[in-house]
C-alpha cells in the first residue's frame, strides 16, 4: 500500500472517529504528497514519500524548538502530538548504536582521517540512513568520530 493510499485510509477512520487532530495532520501530509507530486509531474517513489515526510517532521521539530524558545508550552505540546502522529507514518528509526556502526563502516571504505572528509562520510552515511534517522544526529556523530 503506498504512502496515499495508507492516508486516504486513515483520513477516513479520523473522521469517524472524529478525531480533529489526526484527521488535520493526514490532511496536511496527503496535500504535501500531492504537492510533491504535481511539482515532480509523476507518482512519487518510496524514497520520495520518505523525504516529504521527513521534510514533514522537520518542520514540526522546528516549531517545537520555537514554541519552547517563546515560553508557548500549549503550542509545542499540540506540535508534539502532531509529530505523534506523522511517526506512525515513518520506517523504524534507527537506535544510537546502528548508526555509529554505519557510520565506522563509511569512515573504513572511504578512508576518511580527520573532519576535512565529512563529506565524503556523509555522503555514504545519509544514503544508509535516510527517513530512518535524524540527520543533525547522524552528522554529530561522524563529526566526532572523525574528531577522534
């Protein structure tokens, strides 16, 4: 079942449900695919989907920072269940552990030695780890394991 499909399915058990907040974020994540795929001009691809969820999640990580720095706990915590709810939408994320020894792996094949080659490393970490990780994290943790 592709990523529209999972939506559309969804979108009607909230208004069954009526669950207000979980029928406005599937809403906003069907208008964001199809968004994407009217700029692109085809059906979006498994990776595509991923990216648009992960630009998704992003942006309510964003608020979320935002909403704390502004004193505005309501706001970040009605974000935070909106991320709730784009979660279900997401692979499994990777633990701490599986993207260090990804990233250990990246620095062995490209024979990376110190922080000039992070982008080398990155370049063969974010293709291994893209919609399954964090990006900031997983750029922190080659920066320090080049650091080493």
């Amino acid at each position: 079942m592709s990523l529209l499909e999972q939506v559309q399915a969804d979108m009607k058990e909230a208004m069954k449900a009526k669950d207000k907040q979980t029928l406005a974020v599937v809403r906003q994540i069907k208008s964001a695919v199809m968004n994407e795929q009217i700029n692109l001009g085809h059906d979006l691809t498994e990776e595509e989907e991923l990216a648009v969820l992960a630009r998704e999640v992003k942006q309510r990580k964003d608020s979320i920072a935002e909403f704390q720095a502004g004193n505005r706990n309501d706001l970040a915590e009605a974000t935070q269940g909106e991320l709730d709810v784009l979660a279900k939408y997401l692979p499994a994320q990777l633990s701490e552990d599986e993207i260090k020894q990804i990233v250990q792996k990246a620095i062995q094949k490209t024979g990376a030695t110190g922080p000039a080659d992070m982008g080398k490393v990155m370049g063969m970490v974010s293709g291994q780890t893209k919609g399954r990780a964090d990006g900031k994290f997983v750029a922190d943790q080659v920066k320090a394991a080049l650091a080493e």
